[in-house]
C-alpha cells in the first residue's frame, strides 16, 4: 500500500518559511514533519491560514500533491488543541465533515488518516457512514458522534432529513469536500448544495473546503463552495502546478488498425508484451464490454499464466474486493478495469497505465494517467491504445491537450427540480419550514441561484398534493401548511416513505446473475452470483444464448424473479456480444482539436503511417474540411442513397441530429429509410437521390442544418419519445411521486418501469405543463440528447457547410458503414417488429419463408 | 398449429376470430365485441386507482379515471353495443365508485343509458360499485359464453375472463417487444386491462399454467394502429 505518498511530503519543494508554520502548527505537528525529514507544504500551510481565517477554500492540486492532508490538516490542528471530551462532559456533535463520491474513497480516507493521527497522538476519532454501514453502528454514532465523519452525499441528505440534525450537526467546523469536480456534477451535485446549504443555515460561520483535480473553470467551484444569496461570492483558491508531465505514447503498431469497432483485437500481443515488461499495468477501458472482451483476449494469449484481473462495477462486491485486495499487496501483474476505479484511490505500485479505446474527455485521461503515480515528482507512465482510426486521431489529440493541461469537466447546469422536490420534502421531515426561508435558503445553493419564486411555489405545491390542477388530493397532503404559516409532514409515514427513497442514483433495473448447473434451467437450485446485468440486456436473450461476463462465457439459462440462471457454456464464442455499458461523450474541446487535426495536413506527421495515409486518400477522393466547417458528403451505394457528415460531437448529439435530420428529409419527399450514429459522423440513408436532389435545389443543405430543427421538430419528436419515458421514470422516482421501494418489499424494475410509463401518457395527455414534465424535457435536452452540444454545432456551422457528391463510398466515410446493421436505435420500431413477427408466422404456415 | 394458423390469418387480416364458435372482434383499444350479439365485453377498468395510490402517499397524476372513461366512450360509440360487460375490478378497491367525482359518475351513467350493463364481482370490488345503476352479478351465460371475474384453472369452453391482465413478450432482430394481449385459444379468451394505470403480467407466468391449450394458443398484441396475433411459438418469458 502506497499510503505515505497520499499522506506524505517526500519533497517538498517550496516549503515556506518555518516562522509561518511554526505560527500555524502545534508542536506535536512539527515535530512529526521533522522527525520524518519532511516540511509542510506551501499550499497546505496556505489553505491552513486561510480557513483558519474563516475563509472556504478550493484546493486545485494533482495528484500526490498530499491534498487529503491539506484538506484535514485545519481539522486537525483545530481537533489538537480541543482535546478530549471530559467524562460527564455535554454531547459533542461532530466536528468536520467529509464527502467523497465513492464509498470506497470514504474507506480509504479512514485509512490513511488514522495513520498520522496515530503518529502525533492526536485525540481523533475519525469513522465513515455509508450505504453499508450497519444500522446499530449508525445509531451509535448518532448518540457518540465521532469527531471526524468520512460519508457520502446520500447519507449527508438522510442526516439532514433527521429530527436531530440541529443537536447532531452543532458543533460542525468544516466540511471537506473531495475530488469536488466530481461531486458537483449530475443532480447528485444538485442535492448535495442543496444539503450543504441547509448546513449553512444549521452553523452560521461553516467553512467549506473542497479538494479537486485540474478544472477548466474553477470559479464555478469557488462559487459552488460558498453561499451565493446574495450571488457572486467565491471561496478562496489555492493552486498547485501539475508535477513532472506524464510519458504517454500512442502505440504505434505493426498491425493494421481497423475501421470501425472498438475492441483493438489487433494489439493485443503488444499489450501483453507490455504487461510482462512492467511490474504492475493498470488497463482502462470505457465500458464493461470492452473490459469483458479484454480480459477474454489477454487470457487466451497469457502462456506465462501472470495473474491477471477483471474489476469492473457489474462485479459482485466480493469479488472486487478480492481484486483490490490483491492489487494492493502487489500480487497482480495487470488489472483490466473501468471507471468504478477511476477516482483517485491508491491501487498498489502501479508502473504503467494502458488506455484501450478513446479517452473521451481529456481530463478523464489526466485522472486515469495519474493513476500510475502518486508521486508527483516522478513521471507517470501511459500507453494509449486506440481501436480504430478515428480513436487515433482522438488519442493524439488527448495527447496534445494532456500537454498544454488544457482539461475539462461538463459544465455546471442549473438545478433540477425533482431533486429540488426531493429536498423540501426531506426538509420537512426534519422540522416544519417557512416558504419564505427556505427559499431564501435554497439560493444560496450554487444550481440553485437563478430560481424563481414562482418556480419553487410550484415545486412545494407538487410535494404537497402533487401540484395538479385538478385538485382532488388536498385530503391526501405528504405536507401541510399550519396556522403559523410553516410547512410540515402531515404524518410519520411520510417521513419513513422518504428515507427510503432518498437519493438520486437510480439504477437500470439489474438482475442477479447467479450459477447454476446447465440444462437444468430455471428449476435448477441456485449456486454463487456473478454480479448484476441490466434487464433490458437479459431480456433479449434466448435460452441457450451465450455471453461474456465475469471472465467467462456463459450460456443463459433463463430468468426467475429477480435472477438470471447461467452456466458454465460449453463452446468458447460467445453468441450475444454482450451488453453496452457505459459510453462517454467526446468533450467539445477534444472534438475541436480533432477537428483542427483533420484539417491541418502538417499535423499528420504526428500519426502512424496507415493513418495518415487514410486522410491523404480522402483530402484526394472527396476533401478534408476545415476546422470550422460541417463536411457532408453524399453518394449512392447498392440501391439506396447515403448522405454522411462529419460533425465531432458525440453520438448522443448525433443522434439527435440523425432523428431531426429524417423528419426533414421526410418532408423534403427524400424518403429517407434509416440513419446511424457514432462519436464521429452521421449517415441517413434514403431511396431519394441525395446528389441529384441537391444539385436540382430541391433540396438545400442550409435549410436542412437550420438551428431552427431544434424548435417545433424537436418538441414534436420528444413528446413520442422513449427516452422521455425513461426520463420521466427517474424524475418521478428522484421527485418523489412513485416510491423506488416498499418498506420491506423491494419492487422490481419491471413494476416501477410499467407504472411510470402509464402515468406518463396519462400526464402528458392531461397537464402537458405539469412542473414534472417540464423537469423530465429540461432532463432530456441536457442529459440525453445532448441539445446543448447539438446547438452550439448548428450555430457554428451556419454558412460553412461544404458538400462535396461522390460517385462512391469516400475513405472517412467507411467507418460509420461499416456500422449500419450493427446499430439501432432501440426502442423506436417496436410496430414494425410486431408487424414482422406476424408476416414470418404467416408465410411460414404458407411455406414461402 | 392449424387452428393457431386460421386464427392468425383472420385476425391479421382485421376480421373477426372465434371463440367457443362466437365470432369475436379484438379492438386494439382493449375491448373485445361479439357481433353476432351485440355485446362488448371490457375487464380490470380499475376506475380511482390513482386516488387510491394518492391515499398512500404516492400522489400519481388524478386523471386516470378521465383517461379511462374517455377511451371506454369511444369504444361504445364505435360498436354501439346493446349489452356491456364490464369482467370486474371496475373499480381499484371498495370505495373507488364513492369516492369518483360526479363529473365521471354522470359521464358513466350516460353510456350506459340505452343498454344493458353488467358490472361482474371482482376481487378487488365485491359489492355493487355504489350510486351507479346497471347489474352486478357474480357470472353472466350468454349464447356459448361464460363471463366471470377469474379465469378457471382448468380449461372451459366459452369462457370470457380478465382479473390476471395479459401481456406477452417477443424479441425479433434481438430486440424485445412487450405489450398488453388479448390470450385466447379459440375456445376461451382472457381480456387485456383496460384501465390507465394497469400494469401487466406476462401469459407465459405459471398463474396461466393450464388454461390454454398450448398449440393453439395465440396472444393478440395490442398496437399503436392494429392488433397483432403472435403464436405461442414465439413468446418469450419477462
């Protein structure tokens, strides 16, 4: 275990003078620093005076840079000089708060603290609360508060919703806020400063301090820290500069890299070279599959037998914990995994970092590389592997970036309103409230600033009686108002309906993956769980199917309740690719460099031979456009006619733009037939002539790229929308309006799914306006479509569309055709599907099939 | 498979399918009508089941009872029927027809003016749906027909029954399609849901273990525009 370099102060290379330290710091601290040769550091001694100072703070250091000792070292220092509590002494509440996004990070802290709180002899209890802690240990530590509490956002919004939080939280100092810019987004974030502000409202004088890797914007963050009621004001900022630049490379293989796909099966005997010429390689990759398929391919190469792992979140839990367990202690050589351990966690001696796949977001990649080094002095090593040639194109841009520390995190967007429902309804379970306060309290919370007072009139009015406009349930009120004019629950049910609801992650429903013996099916007796798969992925399945999960292939074996029966499958393909997991968008900032790259012939130098050889064909086939520009190409093939651009943005964002694109070419009587989407391009493929209705101006780029698709058409699509439907079903369930579960009776996905869909028809077609449905569309844009990112490409590209009609297929085009008939947009055609089953009964009694 | 086959073809072709020799029209809206009788048959209405959840502190949109009526409007205006069946949970629990707002009371009263309405006695609304007229009844023989609440547990020709709410599932090019159904062998039927907030269980679930005789089973899903007949070959369980 690595702990020191997350504590310690090895080098401390601008350590101030020893007069400001020796003011700031009791004895017991100094003598530990020198006992062990080291120094405070200049920005921990910085954020020191500041808080001490009763200021907030935003510490913005790298990794290894000793932050968590930065952020505890007021606590401690302040914990130092209280001492003990004296027998018969009065309740103590706790005295500094600590958040972290990860359960995990929360353990970890609990480790490496306690071993310099150990060393000075510091009288410090330090405990963490999370979702597994067990329930006497909570109340314990409601009746003794330890001194230091290590938890996580949906435990903040369960202490908050407490009768007892004023008694519990009175003695609160600090709150130290952990890899922040990762807290703060999603409504996660949202709830979060919605607690954080109800803290400020229970301690007057509370100090924030938040730890976070580089940002983009770190005013957002100063501001997010601080009460903004009145706006504006911003913690104070603390910057360390990155330490020694990483070593990235880009693999340069001898293999050919592929088109399309995303597997990178061609390097795979350089990765495993790689791995035998390092001690300890950490592999990411950006999805379960992909992972999955990885550790599938490294094994069947593995003559040497290196332990290598699988870690990725569908694992069941004690299985990562062995993996981590033996990352720790060095017993691994390579560990193949995906974001659940992305944060910054300490993970054994790691001394090689290799990224499989795009790395999406350049600031992904900062996180990811710092992985393999804590200490910040010493350089990190990385190997980027892409998949295929446009994951080149993007590596080398994540690369450039990673180098001028160009990075960024998905902007801050305004407060969602069923989180916001969620609070005041937690609010209410802790004591009565005034309309008045509590809205007054809610601005201060940083998404929250820009609310008005109609919007959170609404907003209690939906807690209340489910703010319809036929109001029929006052008798059925969760909160009523008293005569004094305060809101408050209208019985202890509610209050115990809440608890149980808290929180704003809702999962897919997951089904248990469990062993059994093969052929025995779902009458077969149960061995040990796998982990979880999303239903959705199992429903597709056929007994007999076979699939990677685990490390392994596995055949299905059908569904019981709750469970999914596998087997040991007998043949070594698996038949089902297997599930998606998570997918990232491109930044907008590494779009635009790809783009940049694209357009300038002298940066090719700068990529393998067969790639930059794949854009000189195409700048001679068809053209490369300029960074500013939208290429659209157009060309038949087979019977049909294609029209493929190349906007950078994101399949989300293409998607979109795929979907609108269609209803216009409807229109335009192209009689479009389909269209898919990748990171990269859009292709929309019709029996019209794309080229020919062009050249005759039936049809006019311009219009059809119009920013004003995103007006009526997309309103129009929406509203039909399965996606909305699921939106709707997470808003509803965060907002409160259906229960995630029972007291005792967890209800299965399928339930929750059919329920929230029926009411959503209903709702829409009665209250189109209700504040919900307008929470879901806000949710939709942002979260699912990517309107913003579809927005801001449509206004930049107006007037710079170049269109070039081919008589074939051009090189960069052969990527995204390689991917129709692989991709769908799941969901929409359910009728033909219907349509078709029906037809193949039919013509097989006829035996025409 | 032949009667399945027969059965298919006609219904996919929109024309009537028989049950027990009754003709019967499956209308994608939910409801099923026997011309030859002049009778509509409609199951598992569950009029109030939002004030119902509203009671428990799950304050779900109050227009379910709104949507449900209107939907049941139309039906009647397009078959003009002579006689109406309603197959029980007309209402979501006892007190629902008390507690629905007169406005929805006179909307009801005035479809069933002009005809016969049988309300049938279901699990969740034993007694007589209280201020409304029509007849409540446990059972209802009709020409070869036999309307009840719950289906029996072993095959009964004739035999026209909801309480368990159909739907069935396919997955066609890897994708799944689930949707409520009409189940019917040719010789019984057991209607889909009607009502707004009705969830749904799947015809392969061991609650249906017995009734149908399997081969020539088909479940009539219900679509956007139509109905579509899918044989039990195709069904897939969840």
């Amino acid at each position: 275990m690595n702990d020191q370099s997350r504590i310690s102060n090895r080098k401390a290379k601008q350590a101030p003078s020893g007069m400001e330290a020796a003011a700031l710091l009791p004895k017991p601290f100094l003598d530990w620093f020198r006992e062990r040769g080291w120094a405070p550091r200049a920005h921990q001694i910085e954020l020191l005076a500041t808080v001490q100072g009763g200021n907030s703070a935003l510490l913005i250091a790298p990794t290894g840079a000793g932050k968590t000792l930065a952020g505890f070292l007021p606590t401690l220092t302040d914990l130092a000089v209280r001492g003990k509590r004296k027998p018969g002494e009065a309740f103590r509440g706790i005295h500094t708060l600590y958040i972290s996004p990860l359960k995990a990070l929360a353990v970890d802290i609990e480790r490496n603290l306690g071993k310099p709180v150990e060393e000075i002899g510091l009288p410090v209890t330090i405990e963490t609360r999370t979702g597994d802690t067990p329930q006497h240990k909570r109340t314990r530590q409601k009746q003794a508060p330890p001194d230091v509490l290590l938890t996580t956002p949906e435990q903040l919004a369960l202490l908050i919703a407490s009768q007892d939080a004023p008694r519990f939280f009175k003695d609160l100092r600090f709150v130290v806020l952990d890899e922040l810019h990762s807290l703060v987004i999603s409504k996660r974030g949202h709830l979060l400063s919605l607690g954080l502000a109800r803290l400020r409202a229970l301690v007057p004088g509370l100090r924030m301090i938040g730890l976070s890797a580089t940002v983009a914007e770190p005013d957002e963050l100063r501001r997010w820290l601080v009460g903004q009621n009145p706006p504006g004001r911003m913690a104070e900022l603390m910057t360390v500069a990155g330490g020694a630049k990483p070593d990235i490379s880009i693999l340069d293989s001898a293999e050919r890299v592929p088109w399309a796909g995303h597997q990178a099966r061609y390097a795979i005997p350089e990765i495993y070279q790689a791995i035998k010429a390092h001690r300890t390689t950490l592999l990411f990759v950006n999805t379960r599959s992909q992972a999955e398929l990885l550790f599938s391919a490294l094994w069947q190469v593995n003559e040497d037998s290196l332990p290598i792992a699988l870690h990725h979140g569908s694992l069941d839990a004690t299985q990562r914990r062995k993996v981590e367990k033996a990352m720790a202690g060095n017993a691994l050589r390579a560990v193949v995994a995906t974001s659940t351990l992305d944060l910054g966690i300490d993970w054994g001696d790691v001394d090689l970092v290799i990224h499989v796949g795009a790395p999406k977001g350049a600031s992904r990649l900062a996180q990811r590389i710092g992985r393999s080094n804590h200490r910040m002095d010493e350089p990190s090593k990385a190997i980027l592997i892409p998949s295929n040639r446009f994951e080149v194109l993007e590596c080398r841009a994540a690369l450039d970036a990673n180098y001028l520390g160009a990075q960024d995190t998905p902007p801050l967007v305004d407060g969602a309103l069923d989180v916001l429902s969620q609070h005041v309804l937690g609010t209410a379970c802790a004591a009565s409230f005034s309309a008045d306060e509590l809205f007054e309290e809610v601005r201060g919370a940083a998404p929250y600033a820009r609310l008005d007072r109609p919007t959170f009139d609404r907003v209690v009015d939906f807690v209340a009686t489910g703010g319809y406009a036929l109001r029929s349930y006052e008798r059925y009120a969760r909160i009523r108002l008293t005569k004094e004019g305060r809101w408050r629950v209208s019985n202890p049910h509610v209050a115990q309906q809440y608890r149980l609801n808290v929180g704003t992650i809702i999962e897919q429903p997951m089904l248990n993956i469990r062993y059994v013996r093969a052929g025995r099916g779902t009458a077969a007796r149960g061995g040990p769980t796998l982990g979880k798969i999303e239903e959705y992925f199992l429903e597709s399945m056929v007994v007999g199917d076979t699939f990677l999960f685990a490390g392994k292939t596995l055949r299905f074996e059908g569904i019981r309740e709750n469970e999914a029966y596998v087997s040991n499958a007998a043949s070594f393909d698996p038949k089902v690719p297997i599930y998606a997991g998570g997918k990232f968008p491109l930044t907008t900032y590494l779009a635009d460099q790809v783009r940049g790259m694209l357009a300038d012939p002298a940066k090719w130098k700068l990529l393998p031979d067969q790639v930059a050889d794949w854009l000189r064909i195409q700048a001679d086939k068809s053209m490369l456009p300029g960074r500013r520009d939208l290429l659209v190409e157009t060309f038949p093939r087979g019977q049909r006619y294609y029209m493929v651009c190349y906007p950078f943005e994101g399949r989300l964002a293409h998607q979109t733009l795929g979907m609108l694109l269609t209803r216009r070419l409807e229109r335009a009587g192209a009689r479009p037939l389909g269209y898919v989407a990748t990171d990269y391009s859009l292709a929309v493929w019709a029996f019209g002539d794309f080229s020919h209705l062009l050249k005759t101006r039936k049809l006019s780029l311009a219009k059809l790229f119009d920013e004003d698709m995103l007006g009526d058409d997309l309103e129009a699509w929406l509203a039909e929308s399965w996606l909305l439907k699921r939106t709707f079903r997470n808003c509803a369930i965060i907002g409160g309006l259906i229960e995630k579960r029972y007291p005792g009776q967890e209800k299965t996905g399928r339930q929750v799914t059919v329920s929230a869909d029926l009411i959503y028809d209903v709702l829409r077609t009665h209250e189109p306006d209700h504040i919900l449905l307008q929470a879901t569309r806000a949710d939709a844009a942002t979260t699912l479509l990517d309107v913003r990112r579809l927005s801001e490409m449509l206004s930049r590209i107006k007037g710079r569309i170049v269109h070039k009609a081919l008589d074939r297929i051009s090189p960069l085009a052969v990527p995204i055709m390689l991917e129709i008939g692989k991709e769908s947009v799941a969901g929409e055609a359910n009728e033909s599907l219907l349509g078709e089953a029906v037809d193949s009964l039919i013509e097989e009694a006829m035996g025409t099939a | 498979m032949t009667a399945a086959i027969a059965a298919i073809r006609s219904a996919a072709a929109g024309d009537a399918i028989t049950i027990a020799g009754e003709r019967a029209l499956c209308d994608r809206r939910g409801v099923v009508f026997f011309p030859d009788l002049g009778l509509l048959a409609v199951s598992d209405l569950h009029l109030e089941k939002g004030s119902a959840m509203a009671r428990r502190g799950q304050l779900v949109p109050p227009y379910d009872s709104a949507a449900t009526l209107l939907m049941l409007q139309a039906v009647i205006a397009d078959h003009r029927p002579k006689t109406v069946v309603s197959l029980g949970d007309s209402f979501h629990d006892g007190g629902g027809a008390g507690r629905m707002p007169d406005v929805f009371r006179d909307q009801l009263a005035g479809m069933m003016s002009g005809r016969d309405w049988f309300w049938i006695a279901g699990n969740h609304d034993p007694e007589a749906p209280a201020g409304l007229p029509g007849e409540t009844v446990r059972e209802l023989a009709v020409g070869s027909l036999l309307f009840r609440h719950e289906p029996s547990a072993r095959p009964v020709e004739g035999e026209i029954a909801g309480h368990l709410h159909p739907c069935a599932r396919i997955v066609q090019r890897g994708r799944s399609v689930r949707r409520r159904c009409f189940a019917s062998d040719g010789l019984r039927m057991i209607l889909p849901a009607f009502g707004a907030y009705t969830g749904s269980l799947n015809v392969l679930d061991r609650a249906y273990r017995g009734m149908f005789r399997w081969e020539a089973f088909v479940a009539y899903m219900i679509g956007k525009e139509r109905v579509y007949p899918i044989a039990a070959s195709m069904l897939r369980p969840g």
